[in-house]
C-alpha cells in the first residue's frame, strides 16, 4: 500500500508492505552517502538488509532510550557526517524506533540547513504513528521535544515483517495510537480492534491509522489548528507517563499511557466499556499503580496548560473529535479517581 | 521604506527607515516574552531602546566574534528560554550582526520547532545582505554554518541610523555586498558608488540591495539554483577569508574579502578598472598580503569544489550575471597571480 503525503513541495510516500525493506532502493535513491541511525535494541539483520541497498552506508547505533535523544547525540552525529564529507544532495537515514526518527530526523533537518531523511520505523508506535507528519526534535534536559524542527520525510517506508521481533507488551503498546486514530476518525478501525486479529490485520491497521494522522497533517502541518486532535489521551498520557518514569518500577510505556489518558476523554460510559474491553483485548493496563500528585505536578507544567484552563480532546462518539479549553479542576478531578470523565462543555461547540 | 518578502504563508516585512528602532512595536507584537540576543560590541543603547518596547525583555549578551556562533551558545540560548518559559508565542529578537542574526535566528527556527523570530541587523553588512534570506546557522568546530535552518523572521528592522557608531572600516566592508548586488542586476546601484556620497545615499543603497536580494529568493528560496548567483565573489573570497584569519596581522572582514574575490569575476578589463576604483573611493584594499597556498586549500575543501571543476557566478557587464562551472585550474591561476580573471567559456550559455 502507498500513501502519498501532500503537503506542496515537500510532498512524499509512505509505503506499507510486508518485506518492503528488502527493496528500499526502488523507491528511493540509495547511491548517495546515507547515514544510518539506529539503537542497540533494533535487530542487526534490519540496519543490515537496509545497508547492503546503500551505495555508501555509514551505520551509527546509538544507546537505547530516550537520554539518547539530546543535544549531544545529535550534534555527534552531525560531527560524523561533516568528518565523512557529507554533502547536500546526501541523506540521513532512521530505522527503529520513534526515539531514533525523532533524533536522525533532527539532524537531517539542520545538516547543511536540511538534507534528505528517509524513515524507516520498526515498532508498531513509529510505524503507527510517529514516523509520519514530520515532527523532529530531541529533548533538553528532563523537556521532551522542546528543541527541533517540522522536517518531512523523502520516504517512509513501513515493513510490518520488522515487528516479528518486537515484544508482545511494545507491540500492544503501539496499537494504543491505532485505537487513538479510530476513536477521532475511524469508526471502522475501533471494529477491527474489537473483532479481529490484530496480528492478522496489521497492515489494514496501520494503513487506516496513517489515512487518519495524514488527513489531519495535511490540513495543519505545523498545528496551529486540527492537529491538536492527535494529541487525544496525551494531556493526561504525560502526566501518567512522567509520574511512572520516576517509580523503580511499574514503567508504562508511551502507549500504556496515551490507552489510560483516551479513556476520561470518551463522553458515554457505553464507549468507555467498550474502550477498556478493547484495552483489555490487546493486553493494556488498566489498573496502574502510581503518584498521582506527581502526574498533577507535570501536567501543571505542561504547555498546554495556561491561566486556569486546559486543552483537551474530547470523543462524543467513536469516529468523532472536539477540541475543548476546560478548567483544569476537570482533570484534577479524573487523575484523583473523583469523576470518570470530563463532562461535556454546556455550550457545543463546532467539531 | 517597506519591502515585502512573498515567501507563501511565511511572508514578512522589511523595514528600512531612519529612526525606525524607536517604533518597532508599532510593527510586530512585542506584548510578550522576548529574547534579546547581541553582543558585546553593539552599542547598550540599542538594545536598551528596543528592550524598553518589550512587555517582557530578555536580554542575552555573548561574546564578540564569530566562535559565538557555536552549538554550546546556541544550546545556552535555548535553555535561557526553557528555564523562562518561553512558548510556542513568545520571540527572539536578534540587535548586532550578522553573527548574532545567525545565531539567534537558529534558536528561533529550533526552540519549540520554531517560534517568531525578529532581526534588528546593525552593521552595513547585515543590513544590506545578510539578515533577508532566511539563512541561520551555526558552526561545528572550523566548519562554518553546517547546522542550521531556512527560518524566516516575522520582521526585519533596518534602522540605518544605528550604523553611525560603526567603525570606517567596518562600514564600508559590509558596503561590498551591495556592491555585488549592483553588478549582479542594479547598474544603477553601481552608479551610485561611483559618483554619488554612500553615507548621504545609505537608505537608498540599503533598498537597492535588498531588491536584488529579495527578487532572487523569492525565485528560490532553497538555494536550488538562481541563489548561487549571491555568491559572487564569495568562492575566491571564502578562500582569502581563510588564509587572512590565519595571520597574526591583515585580518580582513568578509565584505573585504568578497571585494577582492569579485574582481577577477567580471569579464571585461574596463569593468574591474570601474570597480577597482570604486573601491578605491570606499577604502575596501586591493592589495593584500596572504598565503596563497593556504587560500588554496581552504578553497579546495569548500563544498562547491566537485570533480576538477566548481561552480562559479561571472558578471560579463554591470546588472547582468552568469553562473558558470569552471575548471579548478582557472580559479588557481587568479589566485596565483597568473591571470586576472576567468575566461569566459566559448560556448555561452543562457544567463
């Protein structure tokens, strides 16, 4: 499957197809110096079928996790690709996932002030989700994301065989921005979750995730609007995720958190059932332990909180979205366990 | 006087007016945070002027000179904001050169994946060339400018007013990049050197340029094709900017070095006995002591040096240019003394 991402001149392809990562080089020009950036977790054999493709590869595996996304990784690879003679018409290339696209991204963004990136994400949350619509930056400090750049991709290339070797958890975890991209648009992809083998219907899923992520991009490439949708379950996602990180254990992956932050969003108790029955369905945790003054506290840092009042993302129904500004105490009160939900503005707005 | 930038959804003003520091948020939203990026050599009184207009000033001093330009400053500059809270909407403001320009301008483009960015250039040379364009950048070690971003500011305030507390020098430096602009598309401009007063005709040389500019990007913002053509000058001068930075004695400004780097570029020996004299009357040197070998080899290592041959930008007569490739010899023998330009190859091609 082919998806093309029109955004004027910076238009690409998204290509989804089991064992396409045997044949990059048709769709993309290999006979170049392309830098590869990938971490130690990513199978070996995946960095090698790419490189074998490349005329000049030049591999880079940096550590597992996100300390690895910061100024100085970034600025090595730079160092590396200056010390290799690496010119404009070059390229950088990612395989793996979000962390090393966001990371390899960033450095093709400010290499000569933007060479080609190509990516190749090799989780369900990357291929899913966050190798497309162009967001490249790494972390400062504890702040996630606060330096990069918009940047769009020459060509992502999704091989679903990559994630044969992923752990069922992470697996799981990736699909939460499925299930995400269904509840804002895709009322036919909530189905799928409920009633088929997700194993089975990968490409189907990732393929109708895209069509939704895309269609929204597209209308709003830098998010000064609709783009804010795909931020559905984060505002609270963060939070859990921020107060899980500090904790010995009981770390919840970045989907874990987005599949428990969606739910307070869904505006009927009968879509919230059938959201947790999902959840339950692919294996994501519903009860969490954790601190929850200490998911207030950085959610109360988090940009999107401002004078009192919170964006969020609501979804009256599966396959529908609205963008609300509610007071902060609304979610105060579902983090504590005292509401359920976030109730509905008592004027509508437009969706 | 007013220019307006037709870059798509990313179009800005460009102010040139006497006294126009006094008035700038008249011109852009200053009723929130705003860095302000300068350095030790630009008069306080300018950036005190400007800072009084903010609601909420910042104000970040660096050192003088071009290893400011730096990641780690940049890096410093972006957890300043961090640590301030700067958002999405807040802005950085650039008042000094153009290194300032460059610098602060990449922590625009960077912090957040960008935020406004307003450049206040107060140098002859950042007025007339280097604050319009949208280039910001960085250095990594001895290589100039190979981080960096195409990011345009939101305004671009020329106040020719804050150029009287430049040195002689300096002033008339950064007057060879209008020149340049003259030759490559204003005859009229070039007439102006010749025979009228610059300070008196400052306002007047500083719109010129930026028209010649302004045109040019405008047709290729990416640096693609046409843009090449500002680059006059800029091969053989990069070069004796190298070996001259070297010396104890005889460092040369940049506008110096694209002086003597544009004569052997025009192809009639009357055209550069007109611009020798013109610089003659601006006190830009002709005769100039450096090691010729070293300039060599910087300019063998630039990155428009391919194969034996490099790509080149000639002027045949005043207001009309040519970009060319050319055989690496042909530049060597110049800078060598051999020869006095570069012949014009035999077959023409379109200008």
């Amino acid at each position: 499957m082919r998806l093309t991402m029109r955004l004027a001149e910076r238009s690409y392809d998204i290509i989804i197809k089991k064992g396409s990562l045997h044949h990059v080089g048709q769709l993309v020009n290999l006979n170049r110096k392309v830098l590869i950036v990938t971490d130690r977790g990513v199978p070996a054999q995946y960095v090698h079928t790419f490189a074998q493709q490349c005329h000049a590869p030049f591999v880079q595996v940096v550590e597992q996790g996100e300390h690895s996304k910061s100024v100085s990784v970034w600025q090595t690879l730079l160092e590396t690709m200056m010390k290799l003679g690496f010119g404009r018409g070059d390229a950088v290339a990612a395989v793996g996932g979000g962390m090393v696209g966001d990371l390899a991204g960033f450095a093709a963004a400010s290499y000569m002030r933007g060479i080609d990136f190509i990516n190749i994400p090799t989780t369900t949350l990357a291929q899913i989700d966050s190798s497309i619509g162009g967001k490249t930056a790494v972390n400062l400090g504890k702040t996630k994301n606060i330096v990069g750049a918009f940047w769009q991709p020459r060509l992502v290339l999704i091989d679903p065989e990559t994630l044969d070797t992923l752990s069922p958890r992470l697996y799981a975890a990736g699909l939460a921005e499925a299930l995400k991209a269904g509840l804002l648009a895709d009322s036919e992809l909530v189905r799928i979750f409920e009633e088929e083998d997700c194993k089975e219907y990968i490409e189907q899923i990732i393929y109708r995730s895209l069509i939704v992520k895309k269609n929204i991009v597209e209308r709003d490439e830098r998010e000064t609007g609709d783009r804010a949708a795909l931020n559905l379950g984060h505002t609270l996602g963060h939070g859990i995720e921020s107060a899980t990180s500090l904790q010995e254990e009981g770390h919840l992956y970045h989907g874990e958190c987005v599949a428990l932050g969606m739910i307070p969003m869904l505006e009927t108790a009968e879509l919230r059932e059938q959201v947790k029955a999902i959840c339950r369905r692919l294996g994501l945790p519903l009860e969490v332990q954790y601190d929850r003054q200490l998911a207030l506290e950085a959610m109360r840092h988090d940009k999107k909180a401002q004078s009192g009042m919170i964006r969020i993302v609501k979804v009256p129904k599966a396959g529908q979205f609205r963008l609300d500004k509610v007071p902060f105490e609304q979610v105060e009160a579902v983090l504590l366990g005292k509401a359920e939900e976030i109730p509905a503005p008592k004027k509508e707005k437009a969706e």
